[in-house]
C-alpha cells in the first residue's frame, strides 16, 4: 500500500487501483500509464511540482492531463505568484515523500497550494499516479479535489 491508496481507504473513498509493469524506459511516465492501461490521455492526470517567486508559498502542485502541458504563468497566477518554474526533482520527491514518475496527489507530505486543470470536471472519474510507477488511480475528481484541498484552474498551456 501507498500513502494515496491507505489516504482512500481511510477516508472510504470509491476509487480503483490500476497495476502495470512499468517500463523503465518509456519516454513518458503518464504517456506510458495512458498506453499501457488503455486510458485516453485526457483522463490520464499527471501531478507536477512547481516552484514559486513572489508569492506566500515556495512550492505548489499542479496534476494536469498527460496529452497536455502544464502553463507555468498560469499556474503562478492561480497562486498568487509573480513566477514559476519547474520545481527540482528532489525538492519534489523531498515535499511529496514520492519519487518523480510516482508523484501521487494524494498522501503527500507537505500540504502546499494545489492547482487541478478544470478540464477534470468533464470526466466521471480520472486516473493519477496511486504513489508508486506501474500503479495508477481510478476516482472521482470531486474526491481528489475535495481530499487534496485543492481549487481548479485553467493551467494547461
């Protein structure tokens, strides 16, 4: 079990965990969930840290669909930024307590500001990383914002 999977259970949340071999070396650890599961990209979200300048938080998280790319001056704004960037793989894996490609937005270790595109609200349900690679979930996205705190955005570049 992962921290996002016991975070569901605890909170009896209904969701589906998804396992496939990860391949170690797939170009893209979302495009590769998307493929191997057979899930249109568009319900495939990925979690990306990204770091603040000018505002009241040094890290925020952004989950996105993995066929799109994260719009990084909308994302600042939505946080109250002046700027951002990518945040450095270790400061991520350092805040979420999960290793990059495994990044879920659940059961984090850190709560920081948290951004999920509003293109999630299409979906009936949406898949993301369950805290492990190869091991992807399946929920609601009222429960992943609800569980996650989080606000939506338009963040997609």
């Amino acid at each position: 079990m992962t921290p996002a999977i016991n975070l569901l259970k605890k909170a009896k949340v209904p969701h589906t965990v998804h396992e496939y071999t990860h391949n170690a070396d797939a170009e893209s650890y979302g495009g590769e969930a998307s493929e191997t599961l057979g899930v249109p990209p568009e319900r495939m979200f990925k979690t990306l840290l990204v770091a603040l300048q000018g505002g009241r938080h040094p890290l925020a998280v952004a989950v996105v669909p993995v066929s799109h790319q994260l719009n990084l001056k909308a994302v600042a704004a939505a946080a109250g930024a002046k700027k951002a960037a990518m945040a450095e793989p270790a400061d991520a894996e350092r805040a979420t307590g999960y290793i990059v490609g495994g990044i879920s937005p659940l059961g984090q270790k850190k709560r920081l500001p948290f951004f999920i595109d509003a293109t999630a609200a299409t979906f009936e349900t949406i898949y993301v990383s369950a805290g492990k690679r190869g091991l992807q979930i399946e929920l609601a996205p009222g429960d992943l914002l609800r569980l996650c705190r989080a606000e939506t955005a338009d963040i997609l570049r």
